[in-house]
C-alpha cells in the first residue's frame, strides 16, 4: 500500500509538473486506481525526508512508461561475523521486509529503509502488534544511503569549486582570483570580516578560519542539495539530525579544546557576585555550555527539515483534493516558498558558523575583557 | 521517532566527510585564498599609506618653496632696493664731482683769460710805446727838415690819433 501510495505521488508530480500531454497518453485504469487509494500525506513527507538506500531518479511504475529508475546503492554493515557489503538492489525495492538477503549466512530485510538481520533460525520478520519487529536487531549501518551519497556529492562540489577558485589565485600575477573564485571569494571575506573577527578577535581569528569556512560551506551546498528536486540532489542530509549532530559536536569539542582558564571561572564561579548567586549559576552555566550545541543542532536540523515538509505539504494538497485545479496553486505557493528557502538555506548556514565562531570567542575570553 | 533519531551511520560518514574536506580545504583552498586576499589587502594598506606619505611629502615640498618663493622676493625686494640706493648715490655723487670739476674749470678758464688779458693788456702797452718812440722819432726828424711840414706833420700826426 505504502509503495503504491509513493508510485502515484510520482505518476501525478510528472503529470502535474511535466505536460498535460502526459496525463492523456497515461493508460485510463492506472489513474482510476489513484482515485481509489486514500492518500497519507504525514507518511509520504516522512519518508521524503528521511533515509534511504536506494536512489530513486525518476518513474513510480515498473512496467509503464516512463519506466521507474532507481539507483541501487551500496549497503555496508557491521555485523557480529564482520563487515557485510552488497548493493540495495538485492532488495529488489522492498522496504517492507518480505525479501530476505542471505549474506555470509546471515539473513538481512529492509524495513522502512532500516536494515534488519534477523535472528538465527528465523526465515521471515515477525512483527508484533505496534508493527514493530521481535526476531530482528538492527546491526550497525555504514551504508552508503542517498544522504551519504549526497554528502560525497558535496564534497566532490566543494572540493571542485575552491581547488578551481584556488588555483585561478595562483595563476594572476597581482593575487586577482578569476572566475569562480571571483564569486567566491566576497563570501570568504565576509566569513573572516563578519564573522569570525567580530566573534573571536583579531588575535585568535587565523586558527579558526579554515573550519569556519569549511563549516559554512559544506552546511550551505548541502541545504542548496537539498532544495534541488532532482536526481542526484533532494536528498535532506543537513535536515537529518545525525549529520546537525556531528557538526555541533565538533564546534562543542572545538570550543572545549580552546577554553581559557577565565571560561570556566567564569562559568563555575562567576566574579564579581554573592556566593549563593555563584552556586545558583554554575548549574545554570553548565547546562548552558550543553545547550548551545544542542540549540546548534536542532536549529539547523528543524529549519532545513520544516522547509522541506512544507514544500511537500503543498505539492500533497493536490492529492489530499483529489484535484488537478489545485496543481497550479500548489506549484505557485511550492515555488514562493523554495524562494523563501534559498534564502533560509543561506541564513542558516551562516547562523550555524556565526554562533559557533561565537561559542570559539566565549571560550577564547580573557580577564580585561570582561 | 526515526527522524529525531541519529544513525551512527550518518554521523561516521558525516564526521569523515567533514574531516577529509577540513584538511584538504585548508590544505589546498583556504590557505592560498586567505593568503592571498590577505597580501592583496596588505599591498593595497601600504599603497595607500605611502600615497598618504607622497602627499604630506608633497605637502611638505609645496610649503618649503612658498617659503623659498618668499625668502627670494624679500631678497630681490632688499637687492632693489640697495641698488635703487647705490644708483642714486653714485649719481649725486657724480653731480657734486661734476659741479666741483666744473667750477674748478671754469676758475682755471677765468684765471687763464685773465692772465692773457694781463698778457695782452701788457703787450699793447709796449706796442704803444714803441709806437710812441716811432712817432716821437718821425716827428722829430720831420721838425728838423721843415718847419712848416714839422708843423703839418705834428697835425696830421694829431689827426690821425684822433682817428684812432
């Protein structure tokens, strides 16, 4: 049902988007069929926005044209017996857990894009009644998913672009970029002069540069990944919340390793204040020190997330109306939001590395300057 | 809930990733980028401060030739003035030498005229004389041939005085 459902979520984007020519060439019984399934709107997003193993590029329908493409990826799993990889194709589509793989005599389903390995002994998951599974665990996933694959993509992106903005340096004779590096280079500058020099100080600023810029970039081509609806972007990898995760745990170990003495004085026993206010802020402080990653993390993820579910709320509309006259206002208001998101894509990532940079110049605070 | 849990998965991958591109970036696209807006931003400082220095020079050079200009008319001013001075000394100088000159010119003029005179004076004198002696001789001679011719001849001596 659930991959029916996502079959005619995209027979209806390609007629809706494409041409209406397609809608009179698609055979008569396969719309009926649309009209009859109830529409899940919360299940279709949530799985828009999550995980996957497989690629998929374009198409709902095996057999009708256009013939459904969907880019198997590698799966990579770390098992009791060890290092178990083959490609999600084996799977043939299945996210329900009927087709069971057999590695190394172990035997493996996809369910819900989650790999499972079942228990020795048993031939086929078992669910329970919440739909949840009693003879399978889940071993540990190093799958290349479509956010993995996404986030190589970036990187091969970022790799390419400033290599080429690098090297354009290098090839001027009065250290003038060209091409690339022309419009990359305002950005760069605007990371240094508006954000890390203001947060951290002319006197510390050099050291955290190349993560600062790092960071904003990988965050921003990754959202901009993200608002691009086709193969081989749409994936949702900065608003999954292990990728917000590790970026903030790596801004919370950064801050810890450059903290001076006056930070933590600061923060477990604040100058300049009565004891009882002194030991009434040092919890309050330290919370504090754990709650800024994790504002980091799930501003980022909630923001690029709820961009995304509003986007594919609208574009459900037309199905939940069961109309194609909702088709053009969908698109419109589909299309003002993505405008919207371009910004907030931008916004957010200088959020992130603006506050980070913040977190670096708390950390890096001295005496006099309080 | 799948989406608010993290996959350790995606954190490995995440984490890698974010490293290889920290190193290499750093490595091969922030240093030489940063250096060299860094050097650009550098050059342009000093071209600017040492356009401010070329001004102040300039400034300095323009005030030193006001100064020179005006050191030089005050020293023209002085050098016409001293000549205006020199020229009218020399010339009255040269009147008062003139006239003193000519006054002892005109002395020695009138001492010399008055010596010829004297000179002249003295030499009719002597010519009258002589004249007289002729005469007184003449007559002489006249009265001791004739009486009556000495008598003429006294006349017409006389006569011809008169004449004189």
């Amino acid at each position: 049902m659930r991959i029916r459902t996502y079959r005619s979520f995209f027979t209806i984007l390609f007629l809706s988007l494409l041409t209406t020519g397609f809608a009179a060439s698609e055979p008569k019984e396969n719309i009926s069929s649309i009209e009859e399934e109830e529409f899940n709107a919360s299940e279709l997003i949530f799985h828009h926005i999550g995980d996957s193993h497989s690629f998929h590029v374009y198409g709902s329908d095996e057999d009708h044209f256009p013939k459904a493409l969907t880019i198997p990826l590698p799966v990579i799993l770390w098992t009791d017996n060890g290092l178990v990889t083959f490609m999600s194709s084996e799977f043939h589509h299945d996210v329900d857990g009927k087709v069971v793989v057999e590695k190394k005599g172990m035997k493996f389903v996809n369910l819900h894009d989650k790999i499972y390995q079942l228990n020795a002994g048993a031939s086929e998951v078992v669910f329970d009644a919440e739909h949840h599974t009693d003879n399978a665990v889940q071993p540990l996933d190093f799958s290349i998913t479509k956010n993995v694959f996404s986030m190589f993509l970036s990187m091969v992106l970022l790799l390419l672009i400033f290599m080429f903005a690098a090297r354009s340096y290098k090839k001027s004779n009065d250290n003038m970029p060209s091409g690339i590096g022309r419009f990359m280079e305002p950005i760069v500058v605007f990371i240094r002069d508006e954000v890390a020099i203001p947060n951290i100080g002319e006197k510390h600023y050099k050291r955290y540069m190349p993560f600062l810029l790092t960071l904003f970039f990988f965050i921003w081509i990754n959202n901009v990944i993200g608002l691009i609806p086709f193969f081989p972007f749409s994936s949702n990898l900065s608003g999954n919340i292990a990728f917000t995760l590790t970026l903030a745990v790596i801004t919370f170990v950064i801050t810890i390793f450059s903290s001076k003495k006056y930070y933590w004085k600061h923060m477990l026993w604040m100058p300049g204040l009565p004891i009882p206010m002194k030991l009434f802020l040092a919890p309050i402080e330290i919370i504090g020190m754990f709650v800024k990653p994790i504002a980091l993390m799930i501003r980022l993820f909630a923001n690029i997330t709820a961009g995304h579910v509003i986007v594919l709320s609208l574009i459900g509309l037309i199905f939940i109306f069961k109309s194609f006259w909702v088709a053009p206002i969908s698109v419109l208001f589909t299309l003002f939001i993505s405008v919207i998101e371009v910004l907030v894509v931008a916004i957010q990532a200088y959020i992130f590395t603006m506050l980070s940079a913040l977190y670096f110049g708390q950390a890096l605070e001295e005496e006099h300057e309080h | 809930m799948d989406l608010i849990k993290p996959e350790i998965g995606l954190i490995f991958w995440t984490a890698l990733t974010f490293g290889i591109l920290l190193f290499v970036l750093r490595k091969f696209a922030w240093k030489p980028i940063l250096g060299a807006v860094g050097d650009r931003e550098d050059s342009i400082k000093k071209a600017l401060a040492e356009a401010e220095n070329a001004r102040k020079e300039m400034q300095n050079l323009q005030a030193d030739n006001e100064r020179i200009l005006k050191e030089a008319r005050a020293e023209r001013e002085a050098m016409l003035k001293e000549a205006r001075e020199i020229k009218e000394k020399i010339v009255s100088d040269a009147k008062e030498q003139s006239k003193v000159e000519g006054d002892k010119m005109i002395k020695q003029a009138q001492a010399t005229i008055e010596s010829e005179k004297k000179a002249a004076v003295a030499d009719i004198k002597n010519q009258v004389a002589e004249l007289s002696v002729e005469i007184a001789e003449k007559m002489i001679k006249e009265q001791l041939g004739n009486k009556d011719k000495q008598l003429k001849l006294v006349e017409d001596m006389l006569g011809d005085i008169k004449l004189n």
